[in-house]
C-alpha cells in the first residue's frame, strides 16, 4: 500500500520513493506526495526523476486502493527508485482554495444553518452548491464580507484522524447533503478551521486561514427550486 506524505504534510513538496508497479494507466510508488484526484479536489502534477530521466506526472488517480500517476513517455521499471518533485505553485494554489472552500462552507453553516449540496475547485477557484431557496446580491455581499473576516481573523487549521464512530459522534461533521463516506471506511481524517469549521475531509489545505489570502464571490446563480451556486476567486 501506498503511504500517503500528502496526509501526514500538505507542505511537502519532494520525496525519495520505489516504482512498484508499472502498467497502462501508470505507475504506482511505495510513497507519493502526489495528491489524486477526489473530493472535487484535481491531483497534483509535477515531475519524477530517475538516474538524470524525467517523467511529467500528468494526473494522479486511485483505482481499486491503488495511487496511479499517469507519466509522459515510457515509464520507469519496477524496483527504480525515483525522486518525486510537485508543481509547487499550482499545489500550494490548491490548498489555498480548499480551504477558502471550507472557510465559506463554515460561515454558511454557521450564519444560516444551510448544507452544501456540491463542489468543485481548480487552482485559485471554486463553487459550492448550498440549499438556499433565494440568492439576492445583498446576501452574497453580506457573506462575502464574512468570509474575508474569517481570513483576517488568521484561524488556525489543523487535522487528525479519528476512528469512525467517534468521528460520528460529532455534531454536523458531515456537511454534504448526502453523506459521502464510504462504510467501508474505519478512520476518518477531520480537518478543523479553529473556532469556525470542522469536517471530514482527505484533502491538502494551508496552515492558516490568513494563507488564504482576499476572497471576491465572482458569480451566483440558482442550480434549482432550493439549489444555489456561490462560485469564489482568490487572488493569485
């Protein structure tokens, strides 16, 4: 099984690690910072070397447990040892939006008590859906001028894993209309912005709210009857 470096530290952006595993849809190491793909988070990029040979990781996806990284070219063969390097800038992009995510899902749950119905983010942007019945451009600034007061306020952020009926047993952990964990799993990994979110999240995010950097709600729009999108931009 792959050990998971993105887990234990959202900063680490180069790592020593063994090709175990070679086939059509990559290749899979014994340890990887590489983020996959999932919970409307995108995988990172960035590059393996071996032995003065660089490989581009294009995506980076599990499939059946398995951590796969798609690489440009040939793929190196099982048993090399490779030194992984991430995009740094577009990584540490990622984490920022994440958790400017979690920063306006916070505020949300705590000013209005709505869940969020979806999401999605890419580098230095992101959406979420949330079960508002109305959206009116005084609401979106009042939440705006919230959300940018939490990142002033320079919250720290911090994670841990809990086994799952602890993880439970606390209130509103998750904030997905639909519960999206699996039963499958045993540990949940909680990320908490102090004193304003708490949720169930595998994803990277910064140490710090004041990280985040200034907030604009870029776009709005009604997705249906009680289905509203809050689409956010950080600056670059």
């Amino acid at each position: 099984m792959t050990e998971l470096l993105y887990i234990i530290d959202s900063y680490q952006r180069e790592f020593e690690a063994q090709d175990v595993e070679v086939q059509e849809q990559g290749i899979v190491l014994d340890r990887t910072a590489f983020y996959p793909v999932g919970g409307g988070q995108p995988s990172d990029k960035g590059i393996l070397r071996s032995e003065g040979q660089n490989w581009q990781v294009t995506s980076v996806r599990r499939r059946e447990g398995k951590i796969w990284h798609q690489l440009e070219g040939d793929p190196p063969a099982v048993g090399d040892g490779l030194s992984g390097m991430l995009d740094w800038e577009r990584r540490y992009q990622i984490m920022r939006t994440h958790t400017a995510m979690h920063v306006l899902c916070g505020v949300i749950w705590r000013d209005y008590g709505v869940s969020v119905t979806g999401g999605n983010m890419e580098p230095l942007r992101g959406r979420m859906d949330f079960e508002f019945e109305h959206m009116r451009k005084e609401l979106v600034q009042e939440i705006e001028a919230s959300i940018n007061a939490e990142v002033e306020n320079a919250r720290p952020v911090q994670t841990r894993t809990l086994d799952r009926e602890e993880a439970f047993e606390i209130p509103d952990l998750i904030r997905t209309k639909i519960n999206l964990l699996p039963e499958g799993i045993t540990r949940v990994r909680v990320v908490e912005i102090v004193g304003l979110d708490l949720q169930a999240d595998g994803g990277t995010h910064v140490a710090n709210t004041s990280e985040v950097g200034p907030l604009r709600i870029v776009d709005y729009k009604s997705k249906g009857a009680i289905n509203k999108r809050l689409v956010v931009a950080l600056e670059a």
